[in-house]
C-alpha cells in the first residue's frame, strides 16, 4: 500500500562512488503501522546515484524515535514502513550513505 501522506524535502550528492541521501518531512495525516510510505517513486532517483542491487536498512532514522525500515530499489524508488502506527504530525528524518557502481 503506498500512501501520499509524507512530503519530503530531500538531498542527494555523491563523491566518487559514494552517495549520500537526506531525507526529512512530517506526516501529513495518521499512518497505520506496517503501511509503506512512498518518499521517493520509481525513477525518483536519478540513474546515477541508484544502488547496484536493492538496499533495506533497518535504523532508527527518525527524531520521533521510531525505527524504519528504508529501501532503497535499482529503479530509483524509496520507501519508509514503521512498525508502529505514526500520529499526524510525527517527523520522519534520514541520513544515509551508500555506495554505486555506476
């Protein structure tokens, strides 16, 4: 299920072959848990900063505390799932960096 209820403000640089993504937004409307949230859609990252293979972190990425799990895919798509239901309002922040081979 993907909703449009969280709207990123999102940066993505890279040096060399390591690439460095920062997302964060606030939840627009109440999220049940295990409800994957669309941050970025297919192609949404352009060719050159996408990963080799599909990436999943389990962090916590967030200043609510709350644990996400992101995935990164090939096609430039990323999504956030929490296994807890997220109140309106709640800000989502990530810092990540990984590595591409193109």
């Amino acid at each position: 299920m993907t909703t449009s209820s969280y709207y990123p403000a999102s940066v993505i640089d890279r040096s060399a072959n390591n690439v460095y993504l920062r997302c964060a937004g606030v939840t627009q409307q109440p999220i049940a848990a295990n409800t994957e949230l669309t941050v970025v859609v297919d192609g949404g990252i352009p060719e050159a900063y996408r990963p080799d293979t599909n990436l999943i972190f389990n962090e916590d990425y967030n200043i609510a505390g709350k644990k996400l799990r992101v995935s990164i895919s090939t096609t430039g798509k990323i999504t956030y799932t929490s296994p807890e239901a997220l109140t309106s309002g709640t800000p989502l922040n990530m810092h990540l960096e990984y590595m591409t081979g193109k």
